[in-house]
C-alpha cells in the first residue's frame, strides 16, 4: 500500500508541475543547452531507480509465489493499455500548447535514432550474424523499441517530472506512427513485396485502434482547439492515468516469470548491446547533429529524456509480437536479460548525464 501511495504522491506532483509549466514559453523555442539540474552522487541516482526496479521486483516474487497468476498481468496489461496510458497521453497533451508538443526537433533526432539503429543491427545481423531477413528484424526491433511507457515513463517522472509527460508523448508518436509499422512491414518481408505490404496494411490497421493513438489524437485535438474541459472530466482523466506508473512496473516484473534462458542467453548480447548503449549513443548521435544542420536545438531536460528513454529496455509485448515468426523464445530470453541488465546501465547513465560538466 505505502508503494502505491508514494506513487501517486509523485503522480500528482509531476502533474501539478506540468500544469505549472503551462504557461512557460515553449522549450524548444528558447532550448538552453546548458544543464539545469544539480549534481546527483550514485547513491542519489539509486534512490531514484531502485524503487522502479522494486516495484518491477515485487511483481516479479508475487507472482512466481502464486498470489497472482501470470495470466493475471495480460488483464493488468490490458487495464493499463486500454484506459490508464491513454488517459495518461491525453493528460499530457491535452494541458499543453499544441506549439510545446510539436517540437520536431526531438521528434526527427528520435526518429533518425531509431532508424540508424534499426539499419546497423539489421546489416550485422544479416552479415555477421547471417540471418534471415525475418529473425534479423526482430532483433533489431528489441534494439529500437524501448519500454518508453512501462519503464521509461515512471524513471522520467521521478528525475525530470516537468517534462515526463510531453516526451512521453513525443516518443509514443515515433514508435507508433513510424518504427513499428515499419519493423513489422519488414518482418513480413520474406513473403515478397505482397508479404511486407500486407504486414504494414496490418500494422496501419491495428494502429488506427489502438487506444494509445486514440489517447494521443484526442489529446492533440483538445490541445489544438484549446477546449478547457469540465473539472468532472478533468478528474476522472487524473485518476486513471494516477494508476499508470505502479501497475505498469508491476505487469513487466509479473511477465518476466517463467521466461525460460535455455542455454540461448549468450544468443542475445548482441541485442542487448544494442537497446542499453547503441540505441541511446545513435539518439545522441542525431540531438546533436541535427541543430548543426539549422534545427532549434532541444532543451537540455528534453534532451536528456530522449537520451534516458532510448536507453530503456525493450517493450514488455516484444516476445508477443516475436511469436508470430517464431521468435518468442530468443525474444522472451531478450527481453529478461534486457530488463534485469538495464538496472545498471540506466543507473550509470543517469549518473553520468547529471554529472558531466555542462556544455
């Protein structure tokens, strides 16, 4: 009780933060690129990370003991994916000036990140690692797809709360408007070019009902419009998003029971390498090109998040969206080594973002 309590003490405060910011001129128009947060010791940046992997923990030992059955956290999930992370998105845009939410700055350098990623992991997959084209894709799709929403979202909101929401929202925009429509066209690549267009007609169509998109779309119509919703409304938004953070950890430890290593553990360093350093480095790689070729450059909160968020663990739904080329083993493997390996490479990372001198 006292975990979920803190949770929703620093739900609230992250959204009256991002209610304060409301009429702060927009980041990216003024996109200070000196460091505005103070110097944090590791023992701090554990303090900010434990109890996110805690959470996941608990999750993880309450289901292996049987109080809740794994077929438990597919309706946890689905609570979470149908109602609370929409109403979380629709919060977080629809508070905000639509000119604040469009930065296309962050939105290209994540893209072009993503996207650089996804071409190097397939080439060495394909070359080196002398795959199919098909288990070369899914690899690279535990590589560009983070778990921006389960993980990435409760890490931002206890480190830079102000601007959880809106890269939240920004990332939920690439990855599902771009990367995984493309990966998943890929995937059905070797059915020929009838094989990849109907697998990204597919993927269009589950997109178009996915309550994120709707969550995320609603919230930019309001934004655009600039409605001021009834308090009633208001409230009832606040409280299913409130339930987001804690139950999202929860769901992703109560997955990972019974994901089986097999001997394949060593199989996935590549892609392990490659969603915990090489994804957040090519991320870095395009936030600082990209206001070199004449972009508004991103502020430094902002840049920062998409950095942490590329650095997250891949999406808890990756064996799902494996299993139907035969990947869910190597992916399921993935994804637990991913996840418990991320503790320490997140750690380091926030550490090491806090404390490089500033420039």
């Amino acid at each position: 009780m006292a975990a979920g309590e803190n949770g929703q003490q620093v739900l609230s405060a992250s959204s009256g933060s991002e209610s304060a910011g409301k009429s702060q001129p927009r980041a990216w128009d003024n996109a200070p690129l000196s460091r505005p947060q103070q110097t944090l010791s590791m023992r701090d940046i554990l303090s900010i990370t434990s109890p996110i992997y805690a959470i996941i923990l608990i999750g993880y030992g309450l289901t292996r003991a049987g109080l809740f059955a794994k077929t438990d956290m597919r309706i946890f999930g689905k609570f979470v994916i149908t109602l609370a992370l929409p109403a979380l998105l629709f919060r977080a845009v629809a508070q905000r000036p639509i000119g604040e939410i469009f930065n296309p700055t962050y939105l290209l350098a994540y893209l072009a990140g993503s996207l650089l990623i996804i071409a190097c992991g397939y080439q060495w997959s394909r070359r080196v690692g002398r795959l199919s084209p098909t288990a070369s894709t899914i690899r690279v799709m535990g590589m560009a797809c983070p778990n921006t929403a389960y993980i990435g979202y409760p890490i931002l909101l206890l480190t830079m709360a102000p601007v959880a929401g809106v890269a939240l929202a920004l990332n939920m925009v690439v990855e599902n408007l771009f990367v995984l429509p493309l990966l998943l066209s890929m995937a059905g690549g070797e059915g020929g070019a009838a094989g990849r267009w109907r697998a990204l007609r597919n993927a269009l169509v589950r997109l178009a009902r996915n309550p994120l998109v709707i969550g995320l779309l609603a919230g930019l119509a309001v934004s655009l419009l600039g409605w001021t919703l009834p308090e009633p409304i208001v409230r009832t938004v606040d409280m299913l998003a409130s339930t987001c953070s804690a139950l999202a950890l929860f769901v992703v430890g109560g997955t990972l029971v019974g994901l089986p290593l097999r001997g394949i553990a060593s199989q996935v360093a590549p892609v392990v390498l490659g969603k915990l350093f090489f994804h957040p480095l090519a991320v870095l790689l395009t936030v600082t090109v990209l206001p070199l070729l004449g972009l508004p450059p991103i502020a430094a909160d902002l840049r920062m998040a998409v950095i942490v968020l590329a650095a997250m663990p891949m999406i808890g739904i990756y064996p799902t969206l494996a299993q139907a080329y035969r990947q869910e083993e190597f992916s399921a493997v993935a994804l637990l080594v991913t996840t418990i390996a991320s503790f320490f490479t997140l750690s380091g990372l926030l550490w090491l973002l806090r404390n490089l001198p500033a420039g």
